[in-house]
C-alpha cells in the first residue's frame, strides 16, 4: 500500500542524502526494500 511505498521512498532519501552510505546502511536498505517487494507481491 501507500505505506510500503512512503518508507522505500524515505529509505532511498536517507541513503542518498548521506554522501557514501556505510556497508551495513546499504546492506539494511537492500534487504527493506526486498522485504517491501515480498509483501507488496503476496498482497497482490
């Protein structure tokens, strides 16, 4: 739903705003947004 989208928007944000992002940011992000992409699936 919406809210699934505004945090993988929020998630992206963050990481784009900080310069480099740390290995484990960007480790967090990935496995957020594959989490988002399940969900979103199965409710589909």
């Amino acid at each position: 739903g919406q809210n699934a989208q505004t945090s993988r928007t929020d998630a992206q944000g963050k990481a784009s705003s900080t310069g480099s992002p740390t290995r484990l940011g960007r480790f967090g992000a990935h496995l957020l947004q594959t989490a988002i992409s399940l969900v979103s699936r199965r409710r589909q």
